[in-house]
C-alpha cells in the first residue's frame, strides 16, 4: 500500500534489521502470502471485492495478526482492490463485481507482533486479452528485475533503473508518482523506492535493509488522477495498469523475499 504522502515522506535515518528481526518480518509477511494463496483461487468472474476482502481479513486474524491497511489513515478495508485502470488504493465494496477479462491488483498488508509484511499481485479474472496478460508479464517481470539488483553494494538506483528498463523496454511505462518503501514495525519508512532512475545513484544497499519494490506499470501514460473517494488512484488516460510487489531484505549474497511461502 502507499499512501502519496507517506510514500514521499523523509525520516532522520534508515533502520537496518538483525538476523531475529527479520525472522519476525518474514513470519508477518508468510500471512501475507497465505493470503494471495487464497486469492489465487477465490479470483472469478461474479465474486466481489468485498468478498474477497472479508476472505482476506479472516486468514490475517486466523493467524494471530492485524490487517495493516485497516484504519490507517482512515482507510475503511482490509485490502486494496484496483481494477482495470485503477492503479493502486481501489477500495473493496459488495456492489464491486469482477467480471470476465478484469484484471485486479490485490494489495495486502498484516502486521504480526509488531512487525509488517507487505505486499501485492495483479490477477486475471477469467480469460484476459493479448495486452493485459502482456502487461501483467511484464509488470511481475521488473519486480523481479529489480529483485536482482537487491544485494549489498549496490546502489538503490541499480534497482529503480532495472525495473524501469525492464518494463520501457517491453512498451509499457512507469508510474512516478507512487513508489515503493521501507517496512519494518510500520508499513511505510525511509528508504524511498522508485521505479524509475539511474544505476549508481542513491543509497548503497546495506545487509538488513528491509524495503517493499513493487512496480506500477501502465499500458498507457504514467500520469494519474485520484477518485472522489480520495484514495483511488486510476491512470490519467483510463490505460491498463498492474501491480506487483513483495517485502524483501537485502543480505550479502541474492535478497531474501519475505512475502512468499
């Protein structure tokens, strides 16, 4: 989840997590996956979001966790629900029917003991046309480009700039105005994580650094525009968007990926 003003926010300094801390981290962010598990198999034509909302928040408490996203800043759900051109915040509701050829982005965070995980996959609902199931391939394609580039030494620039060329390359542009964050015992800290930049630049990428990268790519223009709601966040142009995102922790060798079983 990123909330425009949390996701530009500055803080005095980056925490950097031990071994036991990100052993939490990941036990939270297990949660999150149990949750897209459940998601990879409910997603169907007919099914609402607030169905699907209710499914999530039953697995997050089931396992002895809160759902981040509820309450904060006043937002009424447990997930985001962003269909079609809707980009990211898309707020679940029982008159919100998915239907055959949708694509929606399920965002899901879970806090456990004190600690965050956070994270978000694109799904397709039914059978889907040649450019969505293209741009969901490469919006989790530059998820993972940038996972590449997540090792100490690097710079936070040599991720931004993976997975901006990973989705410019393929004709499918990046989204500017929301990025990613660091997690830890709250949803959004210091680093900011862009997807879009130079190599080289930035931070150099320190063991225990936990961030979320999760790439916002349009089939469009990256420009954006905001519902009435104040949360939704749809592309400017009413193009396509994915979203795809995981909670990881940068180490020495390849980075640990908190948010997947």
């Amino acid at each position: 989840m990123i909330r425009p003003f949390a996701s530009r926010k500055r803080s005095p300094g980056i925490t950097l997590h031990d071994d036991r801390e990100i052993k939490a981290m990941h036990a939270a962010g297990q949660v999150v996956a149990r949750v897209h598990e459940a998601m990879r198999k409910h997603v169907r034509p007919g099914i609402s979001t607030a169905e699907l909302d209710a499914i999530a928040e039953d697995i997050i408490r089931s396992h002895g966790a809160e759902p981040t996203f509820l309450g904060y800043h006043g937002y009424p759900a447990s997930i985001c629900t962003s269909i079609n051109d809707e980009i990211v915040h898309g707020i679940p509701g029982p008159q919100v029917i998915l239907q055959e050829g949708d694509i929606i982005s399920i965002d899901v965070g879970a806090t456990l003991k004190g600690w965050v995980g956070d994270s978000a996959w694109t799904y397709a609902v039914g059978r889907i046309s040649p450019q969505a199931q293209a741009l969901l391939a490469a919006t989790e394609g530059a998820l993972w480009a940038g996972i590449a580039q997540a090792r100490a030494g690097n710079r936070l620039g040599d991720i931004s700039a993976a997975v901006q060329h990973y989705a410019e390359s393929r004709g499918f542009a990046v989204v500017r105005e929301y990025t990613g964050h660091g997690v830890g015992r709250t949803m959004h800290e210091p680093p900011q994580v862009l997807n879009y930049g130079e190599p080289g630049t930035g931070i150099r990428l320190r063991p225990g650094l936990t961030i979320a990268l999760e790439p916002m790519i349009t089939a469009g223009g990256w420009l954006t525009r905001t519902d009435d709601d104040g949360w939704t966040v749809r592309t400017a142009d009413g193009s396509l968007s994915a979203h795809f995102e995981h909670t990881i922790a940068i180490s020495n060798d390849n980075a640990l990926i908190l948010t997947t079983l």
